[in-house]
DNA sequence: CGCGGAATTGAAAATACTCAAAATTAGTGG
DNA sequence: CCACTAATTTTGAGTATTTTCAATTCCGCG
C-alpha cells in the first residue's frame, strides 16, 4: 500500500521531499528520470536508505553477495578489479547521478570493488524490490535498460582508449570526459578539482604515475591546461578536444 | 493469443521445432535460458526471423537506428569501434548462443559495426516485443538483466587486460577465453579454428598484427601450443591458465 | 618545524612498434 | 587440378614510447 504524500498539512512535505528523488539535485540523471511523480513516489517506497562513507571507504568488495544498486547523491567513487595476482584496474570513476553495482547482476556478487574518492553519499536500492517494480512501471525499466546500455558503451570507449590510444590522447579523452560530466551536472566544464590521485589516473589509463605526472607538466607547457594541486583549468578545450579525437597531435616529449 | 504448439498430430511438430528457440542448439546459453515451454513459445512468436550472412558481411553498423538484438544462431562475429580518426578497436569477438545489440538500448542507434567473420546466422529480435514480453515473462527479464551485466563484467576483464597486462599475458587470456567459451558449447578446449585473422586479434588485444605473430611463434616454441594455420592447439592449457592469471612468467623473447 | 606521503623530474632500460623483406596461404581463373 | 596473383603472415633490424629506478621536491598534517 503506498503510504500518501500529503500525510500533513501542505500536499508535501519538506522532510519528505527530502528522503524523495523528487528533491534529489540528480533526479534528473538518475534512475527516476521521466517518470511522473506517481512513480516517483513509488520508486521513494523501496529506497532501502542512505549511507554516508567516508574518503577512503569501500562501498562494496569484489564477491560480496549483491543486494543493492547504489545511486550517488553526492560525492565521487572508483570501481575497480583485482585479478588472480592481486594488481588492481581501475575500470571507472563515477560521479553524483550515477549507478553502481551493474556489474553484480550477472553472478549475483561484485565483480569489483567499490570506493569513496572522497566523502559521499548513496542511495541504496535492494534490486529484488527494483525488479518487483519493474513490472509497475515501464518507464522505468527502460529507464534502466539504458543506463545498463550506456555503460556498456563507456566500456567499450574505454577499450577504445587502451587498446588504440598514445598517453597523451588518452589523458586529454580523459580530462574531455570529467569536463563534459561536469558540465551536464552544472558544473564548470572548464574548471575542475580532480577528486582521485595521480596514481588512480595512471591506473585507470594504463599509465605509470610518472607518465601521468609528466603529461600534466607537458600540457602545463604547452599552454593547454594550468594545474594547482588537483585543480585543473582547461585553457584550450578545443586543442584538447581535438587531440581527443585524434585530430590533433602534441609535440613529442622533450 | 499464443498458438499452441500441438496443432497437428504430433505434439511437436519438426518443423515448428525448427523455427522455435525449443529446437536450436544453443538455447541452453541464449536468451531463453531458464524459461519452460510456454514461455519459450511466446519467444518465439515475437522473433522477427532469420538472417543469414556470408563472411565479412555485416549485421549493423555505427549510427544505424537499433530495432533489434540479434542472437547468434552459428558462426562468429567482431564488433568493433570507429572513433573519430578512422580508427578502429575491436570491442569483442562473438560465437553462438551469444546476444549482439545491447550497445544500441542507450541511445536508440547502434554504437559499433559488428560483422560476420565466417557464413552465419543469427535470429532477429525486435527489441520493442522484448520489452512488451519483459512484462509477461518475469524470467526471460531476469535473464536479459544478466546477459546486460554479463557484458559488463566481460568488458571491465578486457579494460583489465588493455590496462595492466603485458603482451605474452593478454595473448594467454585470449587464448584461454576461447578454449572456455568452445568447451562450454560442447567443443574441444584445447584445439579450435581462430575465425579471425592475425589482425583483428592484435587489434582486440592492443597489439600489432606482428606482435602477435612473434608472441605466436614464441609460444609455440616453448612447447605452450602448436599452430597450423588458424588452427591452434593447447599443448599446456595449465601453463597457459597460470599464464593468463599472471602467477607464471613467460621467457623473454629471442 | 619536521615528518611522510604524494608528485615531479631525470636517466637508463625494456617492451612493443615501425619499416622492410621474405615466406606462406588463400583466392581465382584457366 | 594447377598455376598465378593477391593477401596474409612471419621474421628481422632499428626505433620509439613508455616504464623502471632513483633522486628530489612539494605539500599536508601533527
């Protein structure tokens, strides 16, 4: 039985908007997008909660059984695999909007590691009473379907980066990338703090840390971009975005 | 209305048999996994038909509008990026009893060209039935969630393999991969035909096509596997095995 | 102020690439 | 079925990009 919104006086509440996805900043990115308040309502029914993490803290771990998606309210995280000799991938950096735990589906576990970049906060969403809803709500299951999709694209231009790309290309697609997520949450896209360390950079593009260092000192140099500490401007993003797409080559490293 | 299935005196006829999901070898690994009678017959009526192809042809390509998902009945796919340069990156090799399309839900046009590497055939499905049976077939959804995840998984073990693995070590899990991939349709894991050329795996692995000319002949050498052509034969799957794992090294290259 | 982790920079080394040539294989037509 | 041609694959030698190892600097934090 959904439990009525107007429970009180005005037809909704702030407190309960505030434990609604109609409240949430990213209910436009997130799972309920396009779906009428009804539906909203009914998908605020089976939110299992919220939970905080620290930086640093892990979110899930890699064979854990799976109960929950995990909608990010606020604040960055890293997925990432470890393999039979323990070297870990870093397979995604995930931001506000998004969905974690996808992956966990097909074998009912984790099948990566989960980690706060810095403090954040999700929503939990027990998938089994996701899937009782899909039933209810079509807009919704499509909904998930393509963000299913969608990250089975940005894996594959992923694949794309390691398999084909130079370093540089593939620094400047990753700068390119944060700085058009940025910008869909209303964030500068030219402007912006990197939330995960040199060494997560390299990890994830399939670098060495001193590779990565020495690119940010290169594109410093050329007058691409301007760095201080983990804050980066983008001063030529049409350079970047060319080199991005292959378009453009930097001068060889001196 | 579901026609039922035993409209002349057999219960089954052959040649029902033959169009339906009931008749095809591979419907243990396919989409219709896990579902019984009544609900394959359902599947059945909403696939679109056969499709034969000859090699090289291809199925669907970047940008074109997604109708349907296509099941591979017999015979091996690639499918492959182009990014802006023209380059290409082969995102994966595909056999029977597998599912091509899913990259296409996000944004309603496929995202990569698939194409066939020898004669083939795969079942059309259109992709809006699907939809409308998720909310008949409880099941078949479940299913389709974990195909989706499964791509995911398998893409985040390439992003893992692009990212942090040397060449000797990506060639041993390409290798490996497809002896379990042929074992689990029933085929000999330790020798099977390569449908792909030299190129296209040194493409998928992020390599050149000499490399993996040399990291073939090395391989060999050591007594590891035999080659005759596309044929390729596991002599060591273990020393493969621990190979791909990453728990052996392989000799340096003379 | 000093410690420790993170980041930068330099020099040497290694892996994989490029270019080139030879060998093998596949495809085609007689 | 064979011969010829084109395409693919193999092998070699030299090169380039990125890594490794090492030293230093920078920065946050107690």
């Amino acid at each position: 039985m959904p439990q009525p919104l107007n429970f009180v006086a005005e037809p909704i509440s702030v407190s309960a908007l505030k434990k609604s996805c109609a409240g949430c900043s990213m209910h436009q990115l997130c799972l309920p997008m396009g779906l009428d308040d009804e539906d909203i309502t009914r998908l605020d029914q089976i939110i299992g909660g919220r939970r905080r993490l620290a930086r640093d803290e892990r979110l899930y771990k890699m064979d854990e059984p799976f109960r929950n998606l995990y909608a990010i309210r606020f604040g960055h995280f890293k997925t990432y695999q470890v393999n039979a000799a323990g070297e870990q991938q870093i397979t995604g950096f995930q931001m506000a909007g998004e969905l974690l735990g996808m992956d966990a589906i097909s074998a009912d576990r984790h099948h990566c590691d989960a980690v706060a970049l810095e403090d954040s906060e999700v929503c939990e969403i027990p998938f089994t009473r996701l899937e009782e809803l899909f039933g209810q709500v079509p807009t919704l299951l499509r909904h998930f379907h393509r963000i299913m999709s969608q990250e089975i694209t940005r894996e594959q231009n992923v694949m794309l980066l390691l398999g084909n790309m130079r370093a540089e290309q593939r620094f400047a697609v990753f700068l390119i990338n944060l700085s058009a997520r940025y910008a869909a949450r209303g964030y500068s896209p030219h402007s912006f703090q990197l939330r995960m360390s040199r060494e997560d950079i390299g990890n994830y593009l399939g670098l060495t840390i001193e590779s990565v260092s020495r690119l940010l000192s290169r594109f410093k140099k050329q007058g691409w971009i301007s760095v201080d500490k983990r804050e980066v401007t983008l001063l030529e993003p049409a350079h970047l975005k060319a080199m991005a797409a292959g378009t453009e080559q930097c001068s060889p490293m001196n």
